[in-house]
C-alpha cells in the first residue's frame, strides 16, 4: 500500500483574474511553495490542460486544485480550504483584500454585466 505525498496541483490560466485571487493569497499568506502550479500561457498549453482536466470535471474552469484524485474548480473553495488548514485568513491579507476590493471587484461587475447584455441580446 503505497501512500501519496504529492504535493496539490494548481492548474491556473495565466491572464484570469480568479486565478491572480487564489495565487496571490497564497503568495501572501506563504503557502505558494505548497503546491505545484501549472499554468497555461499559450493557447497551447491551454489546451493541453483542458485535455488533462476534462475527464474529471462536468466543466473545466480555472483555477482548478488536484487534490490527489479530487478536483475543486471554486476559488473561494480553493481559498478556503488553504486557509483553513494554514490558519491564514484571507482578511488579514492586506494586499490580497486590496486586490479583492478593488481590481478584481470591478472586473467582477463587468464581468456579470457583459453577461446579462449576452443574455438580452
């Protein structure tokens, strides 16, 4: 019986601002060396990573954590998760709350926003 001691995968999209959220919280909260981050910066790559996810998952979307055999797609979740098993909470991140409340909030509403002008149109 063998036991596995891999570290979590990370697989991330170079240019997606759910991915910046989940790496730069571990980044602040000194927990990026806890996993081992693959990103996709060509179409390429993407496409690659897709095809490797795509067996797991109803619907690939990144950020994505391998977690031996299990995936988790949220970055919240995968926020989460981390947090709760470091004890570093996510509001005591300055910078992480900085990009939180400012760049990624805005990104955000123009995100929902172009999706409901897809919607009416």
């Amino acid at each position: 019986m063998s036991t596995r001691t891999e570290k979590p995968v990370l697989f991330v999209k170079h240019e997606c601002p759910f991915c910046l959220k989940v790496r730069l919280y571990l980044l602040e909260a000194g927990l990026l060396d806890t996993v081992t981050l693959r990103e996709s910066r060509s179409p390429e790559e993407e496409k690659a990573m897709r095809a490797e996810l795509e067996p797991h998952l109803d619907k690939v979307s990144y950020p994505t954590l391998r977690l031996g055999d299990s995936y988790m797609t949220e970055s919240d979740d995968i926020i989460a998760r981390f947090a709760k098993e470091s004890g570093s909470a996510p509001a005591q991140l300055p910078t992480f709350q900085a990009y939180v409340d400012g760049p990624f909030k805005q990104l955000l509403a123009l995100y929902k926003e172009n999706a409901e002008l897809k919607k009416s149109a």
